[in-house]
C-alpha cells in the first residue's frame, strides 16, 4: 500500500466541497529555518491557508500549485513525494489535525534524542533513511535489516527516496514505526501513525 497516496485520498474526503482543494499552495526553499537533529537536506515550506508546513529533502523544488495536483496521483518521483509531504503538512495544520509543524530550538535538542532514547529503550531499532544522529546515538542497538528491529524510526529522507519508500509501505502495520521531526506531522495524522516531535512548535 502507498502510504502517501493513502494519506492524500483521506485528506480528498476531508477537504471535499469546501473549496479549499482549489487553494493555491507555494513550496519554496527556506535555508535560514530552524532544522530538526535527525533531518538533513534543504527545507522546503509550503504556504496554504495563512500557514505553512515543512519538509526536509535532498531534491529542492519550489513550485506554486493547488491540493488537487495529489489527488489519484501514485507520487512516484521523489519530488513528487517532497511536495506531497509538504502540503499535507501544511493542510494539516490547517484543519487543526497537527499543532506541532516546524522544528525545536537547537537547545531542545539533547532532551528530544534523550526522551527518544526512553522511547526505544534497549530495543533493536532500524532506521529508514539517512541520519547521523540517529546512527551514532543509537549505535550499539542499530541493526539494517528492519525485519530484524523492534522498533523502526523512519525520517524524511527515507520517505522520500526510491529505494527505502516501498520498506515504509511494507512494514507499516507489521512492526511499530515512529516518524520523526517535522517534516511528518499532517501525514502522520492522517494515516494514524506514531509521529516524534515533542519540541516541535
């Protein structure tokens, strides 16, 4: 299953009739934002509704589009999935469905990692997607098979690019997977997943 498609067709039934799927939404670099510890690559903002919601990617698009561009779409291209993530986060915060849209202060990061660490205890974590924090953090209970973890972190990275989004699809529902940092909290509302971001604002 396409947990991204899945989340943009629930939003569809949300948003139907009231016009807001016709909106207009911009995505557009924002380099100066504060950064979540687990993410890297180049924020891109999407404005909808008087707000904005946010995604960290490795392919920096900025586009001006409207809800509607998702609607039916696989989002098979890792732009497409940069902008999906964006915009739900966005309308998410614009249904009120997520609070928490941009990054902690640099001085919440050591008790987010520490409040992580209670999380996972000693349990054997993989992680899908590419972070430094989490693979020197959690070194000692890292493991690269998922079907081998407990507990599976997921960043944005992961969700974005071609090689890891089908690990996401597969074993969601299987093993318990936490999305982390901000660039996860409308999509996660929508598919009812355990998102991390305690600090987020």
């Amino acid at each position: 299953m396409n947990l991204l498609a899945e989340a943009t067709g629930k939003l569809r039934l949300l948003l139907e009739g009231s016009g807001c799927e016709d909106g207009i939404v911009t995505l557009r670099r924002n380099p100066d934002t504060p950064r979540c510890q687990y993410e890297r690559g180049v924020c891109i903002e999407a404005h909808f509704g008087g707000g904005y919601g946010q995604v960290m990617t490795n392919f920096p698009i900025q586009a001006t589009t409207r809800i509607s561009f998702m609607y039916g779409s696989t989002l098979q291209s890792a732009e497409e999935r940069t902008a999906a993530l964006a915009i739900l986060n966005a309308a998410g915060g614009f249904l009120c469905l997520a609070r928490k849209l941009h990054a902690c202060r640099a001085e919440e990061y050591e008790p987010c990692l520490m409040g992580l660490h209670e999380v996972t205890g000693a349990l054997r974590v993989a992680c899908i997607g590419s972070s430094p924090v989490i693979s020197h953090e959690f070194a000692t209970q890292l493991v690269e098979d998922p079907e081998l973890a407990d507990i599976i972190l997921v960043v944005a990275n992961g969700a974005i690019a071609e090689s890891t989004t089908s690990l996401i699809d597969h074993y969601h529902g299987k093993k318990r997977m936490i999305f982390l940092g901000p660039s996860f909290p409308g999509f996660c509302s929508l598919i009812n997943s355990e998102h991390w971001c305690p600090y987020g604002r």
